[in-house]
C-alpha cells in the first residue's frame, strides 16, 4: 500500500506553523513535505485551513482504574483525551487500587487497561514509605518515572514521603535516570487544625489554610536533595510565582529540574471564585490574579517548560456541591477535553502561537516521560498522533463537551477559542465531531 499524505495550509512543525504534506505510512510519519511533491499514488486527505498539530501529551493524569473506576476510568478518561487532542497520557500511581507502588500493581493496571484506551498511555510508580526496593524493579518493568508526595495525598493508601523516606529512595531514583515527580507542599505550613472551626464555606478560608510558603519552602527542599543525590526533579503543578526565581537559579546552578503548570492557575484566578463553588478546589489552590500574571511571566521565560492537566476527577457527591464545604470536598480539576482550547483562548491573546502550545503541551511533557522519539512533534520517524484544531472557532462549554465520567467543570458555560474537530492516533482515526470512530486502538508506551 502506499502513503497516505496529510495536507494542510498550516501545520505546527518544530521550526514553525506552515502549508505541508505529511506523509504516512501506516502508523508512523515518513516525511513532511511541502504540498506540491505529494507522491501521485499517495491517498490525500486534505485539511485546508484547519491545522494539523502534533497530538497533545499530557504527562499528568489520574485515571483511577482499578479500583475507583467510578471516579474515572481507561475508558472515559481516553474519550476524553481524544476529545481535546491528546494522544498520549502519563497516569498518575496514587487513585488506582492498589496503588502503583510495585510490580503486581503495574501489572494489575494493564490489565485494566486492556482494550479500553481510546490513545495511547503509560505509568507512574510511586515513592512511599518503605518501598524503595521496589523502584528498580518498577524501572525494569517499565514504568516512566516516579511521583511522590510531601503532605497527605488524599489517599490513605499512598502515604506522603518524610525527607527520611527520601533519602532511603533517592539513590535508587537516581540509578534508574527516570523524574522524580513531586507535589511540593510542606505540611508544616498547612492550617489543619488550628482552622477547624474557621467557615469553610469561603473560598478564602481554604486559600489561607494552603498559603504559596508551603510551595516555596517545599520546591527549595526538594532542590537541596536534588543537589545531594543529582536525580530528575520534577515540580508538578506550580501554582505559586513566588518559586521561579528559585527555580531558575537552581538551573543556572545545573541542576537537573524540570516545572509544570496547569491550565486552571493559567486561567483561573481567587477573585473570581464564589464561596462554596468547590468545583475550583484543587491543591495548591489557584491563587490572584497577580500571581496568575506571574506564572504566565515564568511560561514565557521558561521558567515553566510545560504546561499538563493534573486531570483529576471524582464523583460529584464529593465535591460536597449542597453544603460547598471547601475543607470536606475532594481536591482535583478534570480537564482533559478543555484544556487545548483554555490554554489557546489564553495564549492567543496574550501572542504567543500555536508553535507555543506544541512546545508546552506535546514535545515537553514527551520529553519528561521519555516517549519523546516518538510523540511530541510532526516529524519524520514520529507515530501518526495529530490534533485537527480549529484555532478560530469559539464554542461553549457544556456537560456534553466534556466526555470524561462525571461533567463537573470550573469552566462551565465559558466560551473558549479554538475546537479539537479530529483527533488521529497512529493513523488512525480516534476522535471526529463528537464521534469516536474505530477501536480501542490505544497501547501502553513502555520504556
Ligand atoms: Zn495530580
């Protein structure tokens, strides 16, 4: 058979947004080219206008299966990823049970999988209390890394890691060469108890019981170990921009560390949150607008290389909706069918290009997980994944558009620039209009 020749007025390659062929040849991209020197026996798919980007990697997700397969799920959580262009997800090791702690649960979550992926994916072990004799074993069996916690998780079952825990786990880290993820926060500057009887129905109220000192003192922490025991550090969801000039010295310094946001603290800020709207908890907590203005300051720095959903959804009764109790109510923000178009109708004003969002959202994330010879970009060698986007369009957002298992959204009945029509893996068509032709098509990307 011959190739089949993606054609578009604007397609995001690595050197830029311009009219091209790509052409494929069964499940990978043999070459891109301009549209004149298309092969006269190659099948033309034509995309006019619309651009073809490179399918969005989001290395930060919580997909809860097995276990709590009724927060999420393979199934729903790839739908939705088909949804909003992404055709690679890196699941975190924390909501599944049993958490992805060794190699008996790595296999029991492919098990899960099997069958139901709509795009492709892979796994995070994790860093816990006692099982640092598991981490070269996870390595081996072919997980991309690591995620650990300094405060509780959320989950009882993965237990926060104490800097004692750490320095049993670091070297092992180290050996594999795989990123250390890390929610840093430091407990001792969390307002638990002494704020019980404060009124948690303000969103205030939460804000201060997790003030950005906790960010700050914890992402200094880790980059003293870092230094110690010379691993790949990576921040997870930075929230605050009080830690960037930090961030940027320890990388001055040579430092192996890599920082993530996410669209909610690029978009969202504290003044426009109601009280008892829990729909916005999520931690740390999205913070002002000035500091909203800071970490788009360190993404255009690059201070801050990527930018991933922390996708991280759960049922809608613990989102305790009737009484809006923002202590009691889950912590998490599902994103994963928006979060092209938030970071889109957010970047475009702000003048940054869609070469921008392929950087952010596709070849840094791929890199981070180490499938960067493969996803991440249009090019040569790489698998077939692309986004079809509109990047004029506008829509409204609405439980439908949504996809993953409970539609609750921050972002409901907001307008958002920019609409995901297609969505191809490996060639293979996975998302159209609302559709999701074809089968489960999606495998695990091992190391
Ligand atoms: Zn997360």
């Amino acid at each position: 058979m011959g190739f089949r020749a993606f054609v578009s007025r604007r397609v995001v390659t690595p050197e830029g947004v311009r009219p091209a062929a790509v052409l494929i040849d069964g499940e990978t991209m043999r070459a891109v080219i301009a549209p004149g020197e298309i092969p006269g026996d190659a099948v033309r798919e034509d995309f006019g206008d619309l651009v073809l980007l490179p399918g969005m990697v989001d290395s930060h997700v919580h997909i809860n299966e097995p276990g709590r397969t009724d927060w999420e799920g393979f199934r729903t959580a790839t739908e939705a990823a088909a949804a909003g262009g992404y055709t690679m997800l890196v699941d975190m090791p924390l909501n599944c049970i049993p958490a992805t702690t060794n190699v008996a649960a790595l296999e029991a979550k492919r098990l899960a999988a099997q069958g139901q992926c709509r795009v492709d994916w892979g796994a995070w072990g994790g860093v816990v209390p006692g099982n640092h004799d598991n981490i070269v074993s996870l390595a081996d069996a072919g997980v991309l890394g690591y995620k650990c916690f300094l405060v509780p998780s959320g989950i009882e079952e993965f237990c926060m890691v104490t800097e004692q825990d750490l320095r049993a786990a670091l070297p092992h880290v180290a050996r594999t060469r795989l990123p250390l993820l890390v929610h840093a926060e430091l407990p001792e500057f969390l307002g638990g108890f002494s704020m019980r009887d404060d009124d948690w129905s303000l969103y205030s109220t939460y804000l201060r019981s997790r003030p950005a000192q906790a960010e700050v003192a914890a992402i200094e922490f880790m980059l003293s170990l870092c230094r110690d025991y010379g691993f790949r550090l990576h921040i997870v969801h930075l929230a605050t921009g009080l830690a960037l000039e930090m961030l940027q010295s320890a990388r001055a310094e040579g430092l192996p560390v890599t920082v993530e946001t996410c669209p909610h603290y690029l978009r969202l800020e504290a003044e426009q949150i109601a009280d008892r709207a829990t729909q916005y908890k999520c931690a740390p907590p999205i913070c002002s607008h000035p500091n909203r203005e800071r970490l788009w300051q360190g993404v255009k720095d690059g201070a801050i290389e990527m930018i991933v959903t922390d996708h991280s959804p759960c049922p809608e009764v613990m989102k305790r909706p009737g009484e809006g109790n923002f202590r009691d109510a889950w912590g998490g923000i599902a994103s994963l069918s928006l979060a092209l178009p938030v970071i889109w109708t957010e970047a475009w004003q702000r003048g940054f290009d869609l070469t921008d969002i392929a950087r952010w959202m596709s070849e840094r994330p791929a890199r981070l997980a180490g499938c960067h010879t493969r996803k991440g970009r249009i090019a040569a060698g790489y698998d077939a994944d692309f986004a079809v986007f509109d990047p004029d369009a506008e829509f409204t957002v609405t439980p439908d558009r949504l996809y993953h298992r409970h539609p609750i959204s921050p972002y409901m009945g907001e307008t958002l620039r920019g609409v995901v029509k297609r969505t191809y893996l490996r060639g293979q068509l996975v998302f159209r209009d609302g559709q999701f032709p074809g089968t489960c098509a999606g495998r695990e990307f091992r190391r």
